[in-house]
C-alpha cells in the first residue's frame, strides 16, 4: 500500500469514527411518565401597596420543583404589546420551603414588593425543575396595576 493509499484510508477511519461516536444523542431527557411533571393550576394577585401579593396552586409532583421564580417587568407604555417578548427588570426565587408548597399541597401565598416602581407590572411565575432535561411550568403573563 502506498503512503497516500494510507494517509487516505486512515483520513476515512478517523471521519468514520467521529461520526459513529455522536450516533447514541438522539434528544433531551423526557419525563418517564407524566407523574413527574407539575404545572399552574391559577395564579391570582391583588395589591398592597407598595408591595404584591401572590397566591398559587400548582398541580402534580411539586416534589420536583426546585424553586419557584417570580418575574417583574415595569409595562410602562409598553403594556398594549402582547407580542413584545417579555423582559425581566427584576425576579425572585423562593424555594418550595419558603412557600410551603409540599405542606400545602402546591398552594402558596407570598408577597413580593418591587424595588423599581412603575404603576403596571407584567409579571411571570415559573416553577424549575429540580431535574435536567424536565419542563418547567411557566404561567402565562398578568397585568398589575398599582394605584
């Protein structure tokens, strides 16, 4: 065999064997079954102000839940934008421990008090997945109007 013959032949094995080794990833983790999941039943909340209350339930294995992150954005003038993407001027995590969400079975009240004052609020609530790969539960997005 000559020299090119094998720097060829060997140049083939090396492609071969990287390609081979990414063939096992097929796609993220999924929950082996749907007792693994949680999600938003209701989030309601009303005012004091200077300061939110928030009050929640939150359905299935809230065991998995690894924190609970509330997410404040000022709406200002841009509060007749539904399709604009939400950014967060301010968040807070609590852990389930903190919300009694095992003790309660997934209900919760809090408050949370901003420190950037606006007069409305967009606001998001999602529940982390303690485990990689698994879905968090995102609420979908409220209006606060502070008085």
């Amino acid at each position: 065999m000559t020299p090119t013959k094998r720097l060829v032949f060997m140049m083939a094995a090396c492609i071969l064997i990287i390609t081979a080794t990414g063939c096992g990833f097929k796609s993220d983790p999924s929950p082996t079954s749907s007792a693994d999941l949680f999600e938003w039943d209701s989030i309601k909340t009303s005012v004091q102000s200077p300061c939110i209350n928030i009050a929640g339930d939150l359905s299935g294995n809230v065991s998995n839940v690894e924190e609970v992150l509330f997410e404040l954005q000022k709406a200002g003038d841009n509060a007749d934008c539904p399709g604009c993407p939400f950014k967060a001027d301010e968040s807070f995590a609590l852990t389930p421990r903190e919300l009694g969400l095992l003790s309660n079975n997934g209900q919760f009240t809090t408050t949370i008090c901003p420190t950037q004052i606006s007069t409305l609020y967009r606001m998001k609530v999602t529940a982390k997945s303690r485990y990689f790969g698994m879905p968090n539960a995102v609420s979908k997005e409220h209006f606060i109007e502070m008085p």
